[in-house]
C-alpha cells in the first residue's frame, strides 16, 4: 500500500506542477509569435489562440478553458494575448491605412497620366487646326493678291476694246 501512496503523491504533485509548466509554454509560444521567429506554425500566421496552442504544442482547449467560476484557467496568457492582438491589429491598421492611400495616390497618377494624355492630344489637334487654318489664310491672301491684279488686267483689256472706245468712259464688264 505504502507504494501505491507514494505513486499518488507523485502523481499530484506532477497535476500541481502541470499548470504552471503549462502557463510556461503558452508564454514562451507568445513570445515567439510576437517576435516573428515561431517553432512550429509559418511566418504569415493568423493572430489567433488556435495558433497560439499550436505553437506552444497544447490542445485549444487548454488556452481557452475557463474555471467553474468564470474566469480563465490561464487569465496572464490569455491577457498577454490580447494585449498582443490589439497591438498587431494597430500596427496592421497604419500598414494597412498607408496601403490604401499609396493604392490611392498611384490610382491618381494614373488618372492624372492619362488626363495629361488626352490633354496632350487635344492641344496637337488644336496646333494641327491652327497651322492648317494659317495655311489657308496664307492661300487666300495670295488668292486675293491674284484676283486683284486678274481684275486690273481684265480692266485694262476691257479699255482697249475697239467696240467700247466711243463711250469714253470706262466700264466694267460687272456691275461694280
């Protein structure tokens, strides 16, 4: 019997010890995950308990038991773990905010190369319609230069017809 006690002493002194070597696990497995530098689960993890058991080798519900009067069976790991959590997300929110606006700012420069673009566009239309219309008006003005000396011309002719002399006064072939 005397062996049987003592087996029963030894047994309840390792169920005593198991919390405390437990809670060592699960504090550890917490400082790795915070660290980045993780045993058993791969960078990139998701931040949660399941992780947290798994990296510290125990069962999930080890890290979420709770005792008959409500609170948790290890409130220091599972407080260190939330405060952990909330400060991730904190520092994933700035990451993930500053994400956002560099996704903006290289959405608006896009926007803005292509207005530029366009723009750019536009104004050589503008200077292919400007030189044309330029071009044109040069032509008119050789155009105008031409029909006026045409016109001096044809009046000079029309004053030398015999048919015409006995008027004296010189007309135009158009009404004027």
């Amino acid at each position: 019997m005397r062996g049987k006690a003592k087996n029963l002493v030894g047994i309840h002194r390792y169920q005593a010890e198991r919390p405390v070597q437990t809670q060592a696990k699960l504090m550890e497995a917490l400082k790795r995950m915070e660290t980045g530098s993780t045993l058993v689960v791969e960078a990139g993890f998701s931040w949660s308990k399941t992780t947290l058991a798994r990296e510290a080798s125990v069962n999930i519900n080890t890290v979420v038991k709770k005792l008959p009067n409500g609170e948790w069976a290890f409130p220091k790991v599972n407080h260190s773990f939330e405060h952990l959590k909330q400060k991730r997300l904190r520092t994933t929110g700035v990451s993930a905010i500053g994400e956002v606006r560099d996704a903006d700012l290289l959405r608006e420069v896009k926007d803005l190369r292509e207005q530029n673009r366009r723009l750019t566009l536009e104004v050589n239309r503008l200077g292919r319609l400007i030189l044309h219309e330029r071009d044109r008006a040069d032509r008119m003005a050789v155009y105008e230069k031409q029909n006026i000396s045409l016109r001096e011309e044809i009046g000079r002719n029309y004053g030398r017809d015999p048919r015409r002399r006995g008027s004296g006064k010189r007309q135009w072939p158009w009404p004027t």
